[in-house]
C-alpha cells in the first residue's frame, strides 16, 4: 500500500510540476499569442482539476 502512495505522490509532482511550467508559459504568450495563452490556460486548468481530484481520490 505505501508504495502505491508513493507512484501517487511521484505522479502529482509531475503534474506539480507541469502546472508550473504552463505558468510561465503564459506569461510569454500573453504579450505575444492570444491563442496560444487560451489554450495555456485551458491546459493548465484541467491539470488543476486533475490535480484537485486525484488528491480528493487519496483521502
């Protein structure tokens, strides 16, 4: 069971981690691509709720 947590644990720092990285993403599009910011943040969006529901599914 705990090694189960732990490929969990490693999975939502990956996910972590992408958010982070689709953030500062945005931050160039932004000034530069309308579009391309949009998609940014439906992306990062979903991985929020991923996020949110994996952690939810862990409790």
């Amino acid at each position: 069971m705990q090694a189960q947590k732990q490929v969990n644990s490693n999975g939502l720092l990956e996910i972590i981690k992408a958010i982070y990285y689709i953030s500062e993403a945005m931050k160039v599009a932004e000034s530069y691509d309308p579009k391309a910011f949009e998609l940014l943040t439906e992306a990062k969006d979903s991985l929020v709720d991923y996020l949110i529901s994996q952690v939810r599914k862990d409790e």
